[in-house]
C-alpha cells in the first residue's frame, strides 16, 4: 500500500482521483517495477484513492499501459 489520505466522500461518488494521473503513474510505476524484479505481489487498496468501479479501472488501464512501456509481465486481478 502507497498509503493514503481520507479524502471524503466526494472522490468515491465523482469517480474521480484526489491525485494527479501524473503522480500515481509516477508512484505506480515504481511499485510495478520493484513487485516485479522481486517475484512479488503488488497490491493496490484503495485504487484510484476511492476504490470504486471507475477508479478501479482507471488503475487497471494504468498498469496495463505502464506494463507496456516498461516491457512487465505479469498476472493481475480486479
């Protein structure tokens, strides 16, 4: 886990992320690339920094396109 504030409500209703994309690419990219290099798991809590479906698949499309960049293979589950 990144760790992570109590933003409020607002951000699980709007479907949107307290964070920039920028940042949790940037955060999520290094999480990535470290899970994988060790042979471990990289769990995600609260994806998005809500947690609901439009967050949840905003971090999936972003481990998706930063697997391509980076060239990672790997399993991942919703």
């Amino acid at each position: 886990d990144g760790g992570s504030t109590d933003p409020g409500p607002h951000y699980l209703g709007a479907g949107t992320s307290f964070c920039s994309r920028l940042s949790v690419k940037r955060d999520f990219r290094l999480m990535l690339q470290a899970a994988v290099a060790a042979g471990i798991p990289c769990i995600i809590g609260t994806s998005g920094g809500a947690g609901g479906e439009p967050h949840l698949q905003s971090m999936a499309a972003l481990a998706r396109e930063i697997a391509r960049e980076e060239g990672l293979s790997f399993r991942m589950a919703l």
